[in-house]
C-alpha cells in the first residue's frame, strides 16, 4: 500500500477488439459529433469524439455506463502520442511538474520508500501534456490520476497519456471496505496542440476545464449600468497565473490569489473593471493584511 498498484493484464481488454462502430450524431456550423457504443465485460462504454468548426481542440467525452462494481478492476483512456523523447508535464497546485526533471529528491519518507520520481501513475489538477522538439500537446482533464507509461506486456516506445477513469479497490485498511463505485460514471477531456513547452498550453489546460457557465433568459436590471461586453481582471505578464477570485471568509471583501511559475521576480500590472477603495497583501488563510 505504500506506492500505486500497477495492473496486470489478467482479463486486460481493450475497445478495438470489439471492432466498434462509429456514427455521426450532430453536424452542424459549430462542430460535428461522432460517437460510438460499446459493451465490454461487466460495463458499457460510450464515447464520442467533438470536432470544432473554428476551435484548435478536440473534446472526447466518455461514460462507463451500468458497471457492475466488479472487483479489482480498473479503466483507462488512451492517447498515443507520437514522440520518441517526448517531455511530461502536469499541474500540480500552484505550479508545474516536468516528469524526470522536477520532482522532489529521494523517497517520501515513512514507510513510503521507493524514489519519487519512479513513480506512476501522478495526480494532476486541470490539464497534463507533453512536448518533443518541434511540437506540444496539452490535454485538460476531468480526473484526478494519469499515467504516462504504457502498463501493458507489450509497451508502446513512445508516449501513451493515459487518466485513469475508475479502479475498483479495497481500502488500504485491512477491515476497511470495498471501493467497487457501481452505476455510471461520466468524463470529459479537451485536446490542442502547440508550440513545443508546456507554457504554450497550460491557458488552455485550465480554461478548457473551466467552461463559461451558460444563463438563460436572466432578469435584467431596469437601469443597466454594465456594457455588453467588459473585461473584469487582467494581468500584462505571461508567468503570473490567477488561481481565484473570490469572496473573503467573513467580510464583503474580494480575494485574489495569484502565483508566479517560472520562479522568476516580476513586475505585473493589475487591472480591474472598476476603481479599488484600497488593497491589502494577505496570507492564504486571509489573515494579517498589509496596506
């Protein structure tokens, strides 16, 4: 229990040996849906692949429909990629991980022992990607568990991305309870590619997996004071990243929470959509604010 438990190819099953087939459900001016339906042992798959008209993405929406909840078995979505010394990269909170160049040294401690940087799969927030030399791929991500290496007895040479969509587990407990997750399970991943640097892609990583919230037919004000259209926050600097703007724990207050990625000292510009009574530097917990 100290490290992942990796799969084994005991009753391994992938979707093209069912030679599944694909049909065309949506066509129109903003993009073309395909989707394909499948029944594998003990669950269902649905997956439909989303090409946009006028957007540099491609969406893969996957459902694991009607699962029994069977024992020691786990689910994985793959993207091959075509890089023979393709680069890893993930985010992490407030910060980036480079597979093989960033991580912590040695082992965690306590009983867990074996070096961190050997292990997989990794935990991730909103987007992974790899870069080669002349191009990047990044992919946001609804799950938490990607692994960057091919498991199976016969690995692919390059890179196979792979998130790990459901693992039917029992608690590291010895009398703790089976985690078998029965019924449906949904997912959703967004694709681009870019130029070579995981830099090139982690505003997409996170806007992907933040979409616009839609209203429909909201009340509107008998005195709007708002344009049609505004900007309300704006940084001028490529390397400082907006975590949050949110209100404060016990007042009216709005915080911000930004971080700088490149470990570099920086200049940045705010600007806001209205002018500020005033602006306190503060810690995470919101406590100890400064002029």
């Amino acid at each position: 229990w100290s490290e992942p438990q990796q799969p084994t190819m005991e009753g391994f099953e992938k979707l093209s040996s069912y030679k599944p087939g694909w049909r065309l459900v949506e066509s129109g001016p903003v993009r073309q849906v395909v989707e394909m339906r499948q029944g594998i042992n003990h669950v269902t798959i649905l997956q439909r692949v989303i090409l946009f008209s006028d957007l540099k993405q491609v969406d893969f929406e996957t459902s694991l429909l009607k699962w029994d909840g069977t024992k020691y078995r786990e689910f994985r979505l793959a993207f091959p990629l075509k890089m023979q010394a393709g680069r890893v990269a993930y985010e992490v909170p407030f910060g980036t991980v480079e597979v093989g160049n960033s991580e912590m040294k040695g082992a965690a401690g306590e009983r867990y022992t074996t070096e961190v940087s050997a292990l997989h799969p990794r935990s991730i927030q909103n987007w992974i990607g790899a870069s080669d030399n002349d191009i990047g791929v990044t992919i946001s991500s609804s799950v938490a568990v990607w692994d960057y290496l091919d498991p199976t007895d016969q690995p692919m040479n390059s890179l196979l991305l792979q998130p790990v969509l459901l693992a039917s587990r029992r608690s590291c407990h010895g009398a703790g309870p089976w985690y078998l997750q029965a019924g449906d399970h949904h997912y959703r991943f967004s694709l681009t590619t870019h130029r070579s640097g995981w830099r090139n892609g982690r505003r997409f990583g996170v806007a992907a997996n933040t979409p616009l919230a839609v209203v429909f037919n909201p009340v509107t004000s008998p005195r709007p004071t708002l344009p049609e259209e505004k900007g309300f926050f704006s940084l001028n600097v490529d390397n400082i990243a907006l975590s949050t703007i949110k209100k404060c724990e016990d007042d009216d207050n709005i915080v911000i929470r930004l971080y700088e990625d490149a470990g570099k000292d920086v200049s940045a510009r705010l600007r806001f959509a209205a002018p500020l009574r005033g602006a306190e530097m503060t810690n995470i917990i919101e406590e100890e604010g400064k002029p």
